[in-house]
C-alpha cells in the first residue's frame, strides 16, 4: 500500500484542499462567509481612504482643513454594534461546528494513536492491527482517535479533513472523522517536537470495504515475513530518521558497521556491540551513550517495538557492513 | 525647622516635580503600581497551587502533614509584628524622631531575621527527611506525585524568603540613610515605600500561612 | 508634607493584636473539618487580614483614592487569572478522567533524558 | 526659584561615552533604547532572511534541520523581546511622552535608566545564549520540549526573564509620568492620544509582565531541578505552561500593538489637519483593548486539549476584542473627511498600516472562530496573520513614527523622495513574502517545517523573492536616515505643522525640554476651525 498520497495544491479551491471529511466542507463555508464579508469591508475602507486621500489633497489653496467634523454618536453607535452582531454571528456559527468536529458518535471505530519523536504509531482497537507511518480506514466509517505521546507535545494533522489536535503526554486527546472519499491523505505533526520535526509526516489511506479486510489481513499477516525484512520496515519508518544507513552522521550514530564493532561511550567505557547492547539501546537509550552523542537525548522504544521487531532490526543491522 | 535642620539633612526636590507634596505622591503611586506587578507575580504559583490542589487532592492532604504548623505560625507572628514596627518606623520618621525610626527599623531588621532563621530550620529538616525540591527528592509516602507538593513549596516560600532578604538589604539601607539623618517629617519617602514592600512581604505570607501548612 | 495624617500608635497596636488574634483563629479553624469548605474558610480568615493590614499597615484608609484602584485593578486581574485557568482545568479533568479508566492508564509516559529522574520512576 | 535655561540641545550640553551611559534624561534614553531596538531588528532580520532562504528549496539548502529550528527561534525570540516590545513605547514613549506632556522629565528618571541597564543586561544574555548552543524551542518555550533539549534554554530565558522587568520598570515609570506630571490645564481628555496608547500599554507590561516572568522562572527551576509542575513524565501538567505563557503572551501582543495605534492618531491628525474623529471613543477603547486583551489567551490553546468549555468561553471573548480595534479604525478614517490632506512618508506608512492591518485583522476573525481555527491553527496562515498584525501592523507604525519624529529627535530632515520610494518597497515586498503563506498555510502546510512537500515550493519561492525585496527598502531607509545624519537639512521646530506639545520646543529638544512650563488651554488636536 505504498500509494502516493492526494495533492493538496493541485485539487480543491485557491483556498483549501479537497474537502473529504463530513464536516470539512461545513467549516469551510464558514472562511469564504468571513473571507466574502472581509473583501468587501476591505474594499470599502481602502476605497473610502484613496478617495479622501485624493478629494482632500491639500493644496496651496486650500492648506487647512474644510470642516472639523469631531462627533458623531450614530456613526459611533453603527460602527460598534455592526461588528459586534456579526462577529457574535461568527462566533456562534464556529462553536457549533466546533462542537460537530470534537464529539465523536458512539459508535465510532477506535484508533489509538501514539506520538514519538518523530514517527506515528496507529492501532486499531477492533483487530489489534498495529502500524507505523501509515493507518487504513474504511470508507464512510466513523472513526475516533485516541491520542497519547510518549514524550514531547506532537498535534496530529490531516488537512483533507480539516482535523487537528495536540497529542500531550501522560494525557488523552481525541479527534474524530467520517472520510466520505476513498484515497491516500496527507497527515503532519503540527506542534514543534525538534529536530526532525517536519519529517513526522504520515499517510492515512481510505479504503473501500473490501480493500479495507484486505489491507487488514495483509498486515496482520507479517509473522511469516523473514526477520531482516522486518526490521527493514521498522528502520524506516521509525529509525531512519535520526540514524543512516551509508555512514552518514545524522541525529545519531550511523548503523553502517555497527554491529560487531566496539563503542566508546560518554563515560570512558567501551563494548563490542553485540545482541544484547543493541535491545538496550533501543530499550534503554540512556543507559549508554556513545562518545560525541552526549545531550541528544533518543526517546526509549520500551513497548512500542515487540522483541520480533528488535531480534529483525538486529538481522537488518548485520547485513549493513 | 530651625530644630530640625541641625539635626537632619534637607532634602532638594528633583527638578522636575513642583513640590515635595507633588514628589511624594507620584513615589507612592509608582510603588503602589510596582506592587500590583508583584501581586500578579506571586499568583501564578497560587494559580499552580490551585491547579494541582484539584489534579492531586489526596496528596495536598498527606503533603501538608510533613510541615510543622508551629514553625509556621511562629513565622506568621513574627513577620505581623515586624509589620507594625515597621509602620511605627515609618510614624516615627513622620514626626521627627530618628532615635525611634532607628530602633523600630532594627526590631524589624531582627524579626526578618528571626524569619529566615525559622526558615532555614525548616528547610533543613525538610532536607532532612528527603523532602527535597525536585530532581533530589527521596521522601517517603503513599502519593506517587508527593514531590509536585514539595516542589510547589520550596518554589513558594523560597521566593518569598528572596523578597524577605531583599526587604532585609534594604532596610539596612535605610538604617544608614537614618542615620545620617536624611529622615524626618518633610522627607521619609524611602522608609514609606519600604514599609509599603514590606507589608506586602507580609501580606503574601498571610496567605501562605494556612494555604501551605493548615487546609489539607 | 507635615501636612500628612500620621496615625496614632494606639491604631497600629490595636491592628497588630487584630492580626495576632486572627492569625490563632486560623489555627483553631483548621482544626475542624468543614470538608470541602476548607480551603474556603481559610481563605476568607486570610482575606480579612490581607484587608487589615492593607487598610491599617499599609495606610489605604487614609490615602489617596487611585491607590486603592490599583490594588483592585490587580486583584481583578489575578482573579481573572485564576477563574478562566481553572475554568479549563475544571471542565477538562472530567473527560480525562472518564477516558483514563476506560483505557486503564498508568503513565505511558517514558521519562526523556538522562536517568536522573529514578526515584520517579521507581513510584509509577 | 529661577534660573538661567540652557538654550543648547540635549546633545550638546554633554558629550563622551559617560554623559550616555548614565545619563537621567529621558531624551538620551529614549534614543539608546532607539539604537539598541534597531540592532534587534537588524539581527532579527538577518536570522528571517537566512530563514527564507533556506526555504526555497523544499529540501536541505544550507541548513541542518537543528540549526533551522535555532533560527526560527532566534528570529522569533529577537523580533518579540528586542525589537517588537520596546520598539515603539521604549524609544518613542521615552523620548516623546514627557515632551507631550510638557514635562521636565519622566516621574523616575533613575528608574528609567535602571530599565535600559536592565534591558541591555538581559538583551546581552539572549544574544550570548546564540553562543551557548542556541535555543531550539521555538519562542513560545513550550514544555516538556524546553525541558529536554539539550540548547541553552536556560540562558535565553533567562535574558526573556530580565528583560521583563525592564518592561515592567518602564510600565511603573509611565503610569506614575502620566498621572502625576501633567502641566496644568491639561486634563486627561486633554491628553495626546499616543500618551492614551501609552498609558494603556503601561497598564499591560505592569500586569502581565510578571506572569511571563515568574513562569520562565519556574520553567528554569523545572530545568534545572524536575521540581514536576510542567514536565509531564513527573506528573505536571505541560498545558498549564501554555495557560501561563499566553496569560503574558497575548496581552503582549497588545503591548506591541497599542502605542502603535497611538502613533496612528497622531499622524492622522497632523497630516490631514484635523481635530480628530471621536477622541473619547479612541481613548477608551484602548483602555478597553487592553483590558480584553488580558481574557483571550485561551484563543492560542483551542486544540491544545484545552476543555471545550474554555475554548468557548475564550473564542467569544476573542470576538470582542476585535470591536475596539474596528473603532478606532473607523474613527481615524472619519478624521480624513474633509481634511486637508498632505501625504509625506509618515501618512504613506499610516496608509500602510491600515490596509495591511485590515487583512491581520481580518484574517483574526478566522483564527478566532473555533471550527476554522483548528484547521488553520499551526499552519502558515497563522505565521502570515501573526506578521500581518505584527510587521504590517507595529513596523509600519514604528518606520511611520521614525519618519515622523526623526525631525524633533535628531534636528534633520531627510530625503523624503527616497523614503516615499522605500515605503512603497516595504509593503509591496511584505505582501509578496506573506501573502502565498495564507494560501499555502489553508492548504495545509504546517509552520516551523524545515524541510516541506514539494507541491508547496512555488509558494515558497515568491515568499523568498519578497524577502529580498522587503531587505532591499529597509536598507533604502538605512541609507537615507543615515545620509539626513550626516549632512541633513535642518529640520525646522515644527515641519508638519503639529499642534501637540512635543512640537513647541526647539529641535532637537533643549535639555529641559521647555524653556518655560507649558499651560495647556485647549484640546491637543484643535486645528484651524475646529468647534470650541
């Protein structure tokens, strides 16, 4: 399922991407009300002005003002109450979406979302499907999000869908949506969680029901996949962001030659890295850092990588020599 | 005046004010300003206090119990009275009597003392049972989250103790300037704006008193 | 500036042993148990002396009238602070809490950073 | 008790380095905190030029996504604590407020100068903190992120933290000025509306100030000890720091707007010769902004995890701080009708800030509105409608104060050919670099992103070319304000024909500001024919 996902430039209006939640396209009526309202305040104030500007040039002639014109309660009056009526209009009009965006129906499929940085994690809470980087859901379906991280404040973010929320740590947030289009859509982390943080990018696919059980049972299905192969899909979506492949330094230490080699840590210490070192590395990060990585802390993997998947990333990393 | 002036040093008004009237009020209402800023300074630790005081009730109730009211009230004592030997500090200056505002600034110099010295006792025994603020913190107890407590009350008491000993420096400043006898009725504007920060010292610990050590 | 009202030494006697006498009240209330009225009954007792020593000590009664306006402007704005941030905190604690048993949460949280923190750890 | 006024300026009644350094008069003050300000502002401006830079490719340029993120937040951090807060009411409302009142000097004129050290002190600490491993944070410091990173948060807050009690200080010293200093005859209605502005922004720094103070405090206590009031893993509670910070925040915002409106009317008036449209309607309702202004924080915090309560609440107060802000613009397009019109550079930049802070304000309206908020929350839409209201708001007045003052504070005129041609730059530059960012924000393209999908690199390369034409007007005004220094015409007491009391004495101003105490009998707007 590595499809690309849908533009968000090339299709929708100048102003949005294509509206594919249910209550995208509400929200939407509600800017191009304000936007409509604004041009033509807009207009009025810059026409009103340049035609002062021109009307009442001073001149030689005319080098003092034609009338001092200081007070006006009806002018006074219009000019605060106007605004006020419309901007409680838009204000009513905002919260009731609002509230149709923040309260899930009942029977709404559960997703839980995990933040870290800088990778997602989606399980689905019907079938204990688990994925990285990617979730799939069906079509015309109601789905809430249960959201956590595991360490800084991530906000998950699908523009299609015109739906955002924080994910806060030690806490649970929870967004909803019904995707009413089949299609690959965009998902961004839009709350400033560090270094790579524009690269904690996602993809939610919308699935007709029967490409749904076929995604499903196609991931489900990983425990036949060789361990290499694995820990493969893992490193990249989880790990490839702050480790390379090629030698190349990034956040951290490069994974070409690692294992086998010896590590020398902040400490003084020094090991060979072996099966046991790499589990806890990935378990315990702190416990030993590596010389010159000092301060740059990695967040720990406990829970959100099985043993299979650490015994596959070590099968991955022998092959990187 | 003629009595006065072998005893104290006039004072010039700065050159723009009109009067010494004029000088004085615009002095106090720049304290009474400054002290609105600390007002809101201290409350976002009241609204922190609040905030956790509804997260974690049951621990505000075990955590009040490690803090010894005696200690506490003692302190809230203390400090009252060093408030009224300041403000007959600042009565004595209005009618000219340095050898009194000396005295009642000194009572208040050894009560402030008195305060910190209390509060050093407490924070050690506090120290004592590992009841230490934040990353050093080993106190025993049944609430997981005891130390949100501990660190609310040395983040409370320990900025309060800082405006205790700023109060402190300046009113050995204001010892010296009596002294040399710069105070008297028609100048005592820095013994009343001390006096001022000083009550408010006091009016912070008014609230600290039963927040801190008396409701669980 | 002789002209200032000075204040009698009996006032500022009478206030201390007001605040003395206050300040054993708050003692002996604490003692009782008003239940969830605690806080609030403290509170008030603080309030009163918080009054006292504005008016006495810090000579409001007698002073110009703008100062007070300070003051009260500022407490206004502490108490907009205080209602509109636990106004949030009140209305949102429910739904957590609703969400954390379903989910039976305990801490999915990993502390960050070097293992400076173990004493915390060890609890959750 | 009379004595012999010196009729030389304040400049030459004392040179050398010391005669600036602890000086008490305001006027040099005022013109330091100018200089530092404009120091800000340059630095500031290399970081966003770099900035934009960097992003006209959607990949890696020049930058590492580390030292990206440190300047985003140095460009952020500079702008707001350097540049954006004490712009207008430090340089301008020191040099001008006692002028305008008639004054001798401000209440405090030690306090005053405690301020700037303050101000330089903790100026000093934020530019070292470059040094130290520069902050990452963003400008917002937003925990549990502060608390983990391992750049210098510490030492950058701590400058934040300083430089706070700068601002209070100067808010002190202002409040006790306009209360207590005002000549006879003029009564608060008497007023200029730029001291109005200024009393109001006072009233903010005072009150909100120390919010922002104590939470860095406790956010470096939270660094340095875990003491668990922010730090999530330790049981505190990260979206309280964001209740914090705004409960500052956003009212700062208002510190930098409001003495920017008050430069507005005071342009307004002068170069349309008119006695201006609704005084008390434009005096109160600052007082009304910056008292709403303290009610709206939560408008930052609508998908944060903030109840849904609050969010309400706060989106409907949101709402009404935007009546105060329609009112006085309202009012100052009523004061045109009639006028007689003269458009030197100064009412150029008061055109400026009204076209450009009409789409900021409107573009609030879509922010404040919760459904359309959460969608756009965090994007680009918000970096454009943050500098629309900011650059396009507060830069505009500040250059249109510059030009209109730089007269009465330096004694020289300057080119106003050029700076016609600059200010015409300026805006046309600024709407280029942030106008595609409302496009690209509403369709989805997250903010403080270092590297981006390409589909969004056409917006991003327009942006970037504005950048170079937004750099090319203000080094145009650089090289004429420096030129007018140098070998400028002698300004005249009063070139635009103001009636305001900072106009009446010579220029630049004596050292005692007035050589007799001026009395006030009348309005300070009342041009020629105006109703007594």
């Amino acid at each position: 399922m590595n499809q690309k996902a849908d533009s968000l430039v090339d299709k929708g209006g100048v102003w949005f991407s294509e509206p594919i939640s249910t209550y995208a396209a509400q929200s939407d009526s509600l800017f191009y009300f304000i936007l409509i309202l604004s041009i033509i305040m807009f207009f009025a104030i810059g026409f009103v002005m340049f035609w002062f500007m021109i009307k009442y040039k001073r001149t030689e002639e005319r080098p003092e003002a034609d009338g001092q014109l200081i007070h006006s309660n009806f002018l006074e009056i219009s000019w605060t109450v106007i605004p006020t009526i419309l901007c409680l209009f838009v204000f009513y009009w905002g919260y009731k979406d609002f509230l149709t965006m923040s309260i899930p129906p009942v029977d709404a499929m559960e997703i839980r979302v995990t933040g870290q940085k800088w990778f997602w994690e989606f399980e689905t809470a019907d079938n204990g499907l688990k994925t990285t980087g990617e979730f799939a859901v069906p079509v015309n379906t109601p789905v809430k999000l249960i959201m956590t991280s595991k360490d800084v404040i991530h906000s998950l973010f699908v523009p299609n869908f015109r739906m955002k929320r924080d994910v806060v740590p030690n806490r649970y947030t929870r967004v909803w949506f019904e995707a009413e289009k089949t299609g690959s859509y965009k998902l961004f982390c839009t709350e400033y969680c560090g270094d790579a943080h524009s690269k904690m990018l996602a993809t939610v696919h919308v699935l007709s029901d029967e490409d749904y059980e076929k995604w499903v049972d196609k991931n489900l299905s990983s425990d036949s996949v060789p361990l290499d192969v694995i820990g493969k899909k893992v490193f990249d979506v989880k790990c490839s962001i702050c480790h390379s492949t090629d030698g190349s330094k990034k956040v951290g230490p490069t994974w070409k030659g690692l294992f086998g080699s010896k590590r020398v840590f902040e400490d003084g210490t020094s090991l060979v890295a072996d099966d046991d070192y790499i589990k806890e590395s990935i378990n315990e990060p702190s416990a030993k850092i590596v010389s010159g990585y000092k301060g740059i802390p990695m967040t720990s993997f406990l829970g959100s990588v099985s043993d299979r998947e650490i015994d596959g990333l070590i099968e991955y990393m022998k092959t990187l020599k | 005046m003629s009595e006065l002036d072998s005893k104290f040093i006039k004072h010039e008004v700065a050159h723009h004010f009109e009067s010494a009237e004029q000088e004085f009020d615009t002095a106090k209402l720049g304290m009474w300003t400054f002290l609105g800023q600390e007002l809101l300074f201290f409350s976002a630790l009241f609204v922190a206090y609040a905030v956790f005081r509804f997260l974690y009730p049951a621990m505000f109730l075990e955590a009040h119990r490690h803090l010894s009211v005696n200690m506490g009230f003692l302190n809230t004592i203390v400090l009252l009275i060093s408030s009224f030997t300041m403000a007959m500090a600042i009565r004595s200056a209005q009618v000219s009597n340095k050898k009194h505002t000396f005295i009642y600034l000194l009572v208040t110099l050894v009560c402030a003392g008195m305060f910190m010295v209390v509060k050093y006792m407490e924070y050690m025994e506090k120290f004592h049972h590992g009841l230490l603020p934040g990353r050093w913190f080993t106190g025993e107890g049944t609430s997981e989250v005891l130390h949100i407590f501990f660190g609310l009350y040395f983040c409370l008491t320990g900025l309060h103790g800082i405006h205790v000993l700023i109060g402190m420096g300046l009113i050995i400043w204001l010892l010296i300037r009596t002294q040399k006898g710069e105070f008297y009725s028609e100048y005592y504007t820095p013994v009343e704006m001390v006096g001022l920060y000083w009550h408010l010292v006091d009016l912070v610990w008014i609230f600290l008193f039963p927040l801190l050590y008396l409701v669980g | 500036m002789s002209e200032h009202y000075v204040v009698p030494v009996k006032t500022y006697v009478k206030t201390l042993l007001t605040l003395i006498f206050l300040t054993f009240v708050t003692v002996k209330i604490a003692e009782f148990d008003f239940g969830s009225l605690n806080v609030a009954v403290a509170l008030f007792v603080a309030m009163i002396k918080a009054t006292v020593v504005a008016l006495f000590f810090m000579g409001l009664k007698w002073d110009k009238g703008f100062n007070a306006v300070i003051l009260i402007t500022s407490l206004i704005f502490m108490a907009i602070f205080f209602l509109l941030t636990l106004g949030d905190i009140e209305t949102r604690a429910q739904t957590d809490k609703v969400e954390a048993m379903r989910f039976g949460i305990n801490s999915p949280v990993n502390i960050i950073g070097e293992g400076h923190s173990e004493s915390h750890s060890k609890k959750h | 008790m009379e004595h012999e006024v010196d009729k030389r300026s304040f400049y030459e009644v004392k040179k050398g380095f010391m005669s600036w350094a602890i000086t008490l008069d305001h006027k040099r003050i005022g013109i330091m905190y100018l200089v530092s300000v404009l120091i800000g502002f340059g630095l500031g401006g290399l970081f966003a030029l770099a900035l934009r830079l960097e992003l006209i490719t959607p990949d890696k340029l020049f930058m590492a996504d580390k030292m990206y993120n440190q300047s985003f937040t140095l460009h952020g951090a500079i702008m707001v604590f350097l540049f954006i807060i004490p712009s207008i009411p430090a340089s301008f409302g020191n040099f001008m407020l006692p002028l305008m009142l008639g004054a001798k000097d401000v209440a405090f004129p030690r306090l005053n100068l405690a301020s700037f050290h303050i101000f330089l002190l903790g100026a000093a600490f934020l530019v070292l903190s470059i040094f130290l491993g520069a902050v990452d944070t963003g400008w917002t410091f937003y925990a549990p992120y502060s608390l983990h990173t391992d750049t210098s948060v510490v030492c950058a807050v701590f400058g934040a933290f300083i430089m706070g009690f700068s601002s209070i200080l100067t808010g002190v010293n202002f409040i006790a000025t306009i209360h207590s200093l005002r000549p006879p005859g003029m009564t608060w209605f008497r007023m200029p509306l730029f001291v109005w502005a200024l009393y109001s922004t006072s009233i903010l720094q005072v009150l909100a100030t120390p919010v922002l103070g104590i939470t860095l405090l406790l956010l470096m206590v939270e660094r340095v000890m875990n003491i668990g009031i922010f730090d999530p893993s330790l049981g505190g509670d990260p979206v309280l720091f964001e209740h914090f910070f705004w409960f500052y925040s956003h009212p700062a915002v208002y510190i930098m707007i409001l003495p920017a409106m008050g430069v507005m009317s005071e342009l307004v008036t002068t170069f349309c010769r008119r006695n201006i449209f609704g005084y008390k309607y434009i005096a109160y309702s600052s007082i009304a902004i910056a008292v709403i202004s303290f009610l709206v924080w939560g408008h930052h915090l609508f998908v944060s995890g903030q109840s849904d309560f609050a969010s309400m609440l706060f989106s409907l107060l949101t709402f009404l701080v935007a009546i105060p802000s329609a009112i006085k613009i309202f009012n100052w397009i009523a004061t045109m009708y009639k006028g007689s019109i003269d458009a030197k550079s100064p009412f150029l930049y008061f055109v400026a800030f009204i076209l450009l802070f009409c789409i900021g304000g409107f573009t609030g309206i879509v922010l404040g509105s919760l459904s359309l908020d959460v969608n756009l929350h965090d994007t680009y839409f918000v970096v454009a409608h943050f500098h629309y209201t900011m650059m396009g708001g507060v830069l505009m007045a500040f250059l249109g104060a510059v030009h209109y003052w730089w007269p009465k504070m330096i004694g020289k005129m300057y080119n106003e050919l050029l700076a016609k041609i600059a200010c015409f730059l300026i805006v046309i530059g600024f709407n280029v670099v942030f106008f595609p960012q409302f496009l690209m924000g509403a369709k989805g393209m997250p903010r403080r992103y270092h590297v981006y999908d390409p589909e969004f690199h056409v917006y991003h390369v327009i942006s970037t070319v504005g950048s170079w034409i937004l750099a090319v007007g203000f080094i145009m005004v650089l090289y004429y304000l420096i030129q007018s220094l140098r070998n400028g015409e002698k300004a005249p007491d009063n070139p635009w024909g103001s009636l305001t009391l900072e106009w009446k004495t010579t220029s630049p101003p004596i050292l005692e500001n007035f050589e007799s105490t001026p009395s006030v009998t009348c309005g300070p707007y009342e041009y020629k024919g105006s109703p007594s």
